[in-house]
C-alpha cells in the first residue's frame, strides 16, 4: 500500500489457488451430475449450487476483501461451507450405493492429489479419467479435489484474519491514513495580523 492509500490491492481471485481448485470441482461435479444421476433427481441440482456457491463466494469474498474484512472472512466461510456440503454428497453418493470411498493414503487418492498440486491444474487435467471412469473413481476424483480447495480455502481464511488482526478494518485504515496525510501537510494557522 502507498502512504496514504488505505484499501490494499484485492480483487485479483483468478490468481488464487483455492479459486482455481474450486472451478475444477466445479467443472467435475457439473459433469458428473450429467453422467451419473438423473435430471430429475434433486441433487443435481443441490450439487451444482453448491460446487457454484464454492467458487463464487470466493470471487465475491476476494473483490470484498479490499474494504471489509469482515466480509471477506464471511464469505470464504460461506464458500468452505458449501464444498463441505457437496462433500457430503459425494460420500452419500457412494455410501448409500455400497461404493468404497477411497483411504487418503491409498495410491489412487496420492495420484490425484499429486496431480492437483500442479499449480497450473484446470479440468482438462482430470478430464481424460472424470470423462471415462465409473461413478465411483470420478466421486473419489472430486472428494480428493474438495479435500484440496477445502484446505487451501481454510488456509486463505487463516490469513485474511491475520491481516485483521494486523492492519484492523477499513475504519482504522482510513483513520490511519488521515493522520498520515495530516501529519505530512499540516494546516498552517492564520497569522493574527493579516486581515
């Protein structure tokens, strides 16, 4: 930030790593409903709000960010919240249709996870196996997505309270930089002789 500038740079959400694991699972997941449940089934829908709600809270919480942390904070959460929720659909999609879920350590879960680190990862990097596997791979596939996004998203709520706690909200800032633009140019008082 300048001298005077109180809102920090923000905004920038398509740079994000959590932002970009969120567009991946999204991409799956609205896939996923296409191939493996019916239109008519409730939760497709319920899925693919909440895969949207995942990534958009992000973009909103992010241009927020600027002027209220506060904000920010809320809606990552409110975005954390939601790929909770679509994990939780995962799962029962494969409980309730006596699928293995996947054991993180197994070499399956360790080859996604590896190929989700790449930080340049879009869609088109699981597509070849979200494409072609069965129901039960391409729901692992996206609970070890969701399982990334969640932590990187629990990591950037970590740090925007940090920045709280250091720089304070917009009123301090502002406040801050009142002084500071004071202090640099005081008011000279008006001489008692000029007229």
């Amino acid at each position: 930030m300048g001298d005077n500038s109180f809102i920090p740079p923000h905004g920038n959400y398509k740079e994000l790593l959590s932002y970009r694991k969120a567009v991946i699972v999204y991409d799956v997941t609205y896939r996923f409903c296409e191939r493996f449940l019916k239109k008519s089934d409730r939760t497709v829908d319920q899925m693919v709000q909440a895969a949207r709600s995942g990534k958009q809270n992000i973009v909103e919480g992010t241009k927020a960010s600027g002027t209220s942390k506060q904000t920010e904070i809320k809606l990552l959460n409110v975005a954390r919240s939601s790929l909770e929720e679509l994990l939780e659909d995962y799962a029962d999609f494969l409980r309730v249709r006596d699928l293995s879920l996947w054991d993180k350590a197994s070499k399956e879960a360790l080859f996604v996870r590896k190929l989700g680190q790449d930080h340049g990862a879009t869609y088109e990097t699981f597509r070849g196996f979200c494409d072609t596997r069965p129901a039960d791979v391409v729901a692992n596939i996206a609970i070890c997505l969701i399982h990334q996004a969640s932590y990187l998203l629990d990591r950037q709520i970590r740090r925007a309270e940090q920045d709280f706690l250091n720089d304070g909200g917009i009123r301090e800032r502002m406040t801050r930089a009142r002084q500071a633009a004071r202090s640099a140019h005081p008011r000279s008082k008006p001489d008692p002789q000029d007229p």
